[in-house]
C-alpha cells in the first residue's frame, strides 16, 4: 500500500501468506489512522463497536458494509444487535492482521461520517 493514498481510499489486494502479516511497527503505524478500533486477539484481529440510533440505521450501515465487503473482496466478522454493530477484521490467509484489515476499517468509519 502507497502510504500516500487515504486508507479510506486504498483498494484491497489478495495477501495470502504470513509475509503478509502486519508486525508490531506497522500496527502502530496504521492503528492512529482508525480511531476507535482497538487490536485483540493477542494481534491478530481488529475490532471497533459502532452504535446506531436504532435498528433500521444499523440495519443501513450492515448493508452498506456488506457492499463494502463483496467490492474489497475482504469480509467482517459482525455481531449485529438492536442499535450497535461489532465489526471484527483480520486477514485468515495471512495469519493475522494484514493491511486490508486497516483499508476495510477506515471504509466501514467512512460510512459514519
């Protein structure tokens, strides 16, 4: 990824293998640039907790992920409740967290904006 381009803008690539796999240095790089997600799962995932109004806006914004998703070709884990939704990212075919795991994030935050 061109560190240049917004992650809200960047597209996601297929990253099979751990090479792929973020170290500690890059977390850190990426992590400041989605406020509010939070890694877990001792590195290997990224999660953040959207709330909603009720349940037709978090209805909205699943569907509005879910498109999202099948465009980047790069699927959330999602937790869907009356007026909140947890949306959980890592990269299986890496391992881990991979930068597409960052892209999607910055996207699904976009969509609150």
């Amino acid at each position: 990824m061109n560190d240049l381009i917004p992650l809200a803008r960047a597209h996601c690539m297929p990253r099979r293998g751990d090479e792929h796999r973020l170290g500690d240095a890059r977390l850190r790089e990426l992590l400041p640039q989605v406020p509010g997600w939070e890694v877990v799962e001792e590195g290997r995932a990224i999660r953040r907790t959207y709330t909603f109004e009720d349940y037709y806006r978090t209805m909205a914004f699943v569907n509005a992920l879910a498109f999202i998703a099948h465009r980047e070709d790069h699927h959330p884990d999602l937790q869907v409740h009356y007026d909140r939704v947890v949306v959980r990212y890592s990269t299986h075919d890496a391992g881990g967290l991979s930068e597409n795991d960052f892209i999607c994030a910055a996207k699904a935050d976009a969509l609150t904006e």
